[in-house]
C-alpha cells in the first residue's frame, strides 16, 4: 500500500493491485477491464510484456475497455484509487 495524505491532512491508504500480460493474454485484459467495477477500492497497474524500443498501444486499448481513467506511471507520481495506470505507449 502506498500511504497518502488526504485532502484533509490525514494519512490514508491506497492499495495497489498489478497484473502483468504477455501479447497473448489481451483478451484475458479485455474480459477483466470491461469487468471492473465503477467504485474500484484499489489503484491497478498493468504491466505488459513487449519487445524493448516498441511503444505500447494497451493504454488506449484499455481506455476503450473500461470506464475508469487510465492514466501513464509515472515515478513518484501518488496512486489514485480507482485509476488504472500503464506504462505509457
């Protein structure tokens, strides 16, 4: 869990929950993206497995998928539950 300071100044919890694919488990991602729920109790990072130096088209294929924002990791950056982060394409 990443521990955060909420609005108000207190520390709050953010769980995280990653799940990694390889180019065949896409439409494994489908299923679960389309799946989620809208009150998701945890930040999601999808990490995919790709050949070094091709850029990664998964974002805007899970953007399609799901209602939830996606948005690029990026380090340092707080977790927002709720939000599904990849690595950016």
């Amino acid at each position: 869990m990443a521990e955060l300071l909420s609005a108000d100044g207190r520390h709050t919890d953010v769980r995280i929950v990653a799940i990694g694919a390889s180019a065949g488990g896409i439409t494994a991602l489908q299923r679960l993206f389309k799946g989620l729920p809208a009150n998701l109790p945890f930040a999601l990072v999808v990490l995919h497995h790709l050949p070094a130096g091709l850029p990664s088209a998964l974002p805007g294929l899970i953007a399609k998928w799901t209602h939830l924002p996606v948005q690029p990791a990026i380090s340092g950056a707080p977790p927002k539950t709720g939000t599904i982060y990849s690595i950016a394409g």
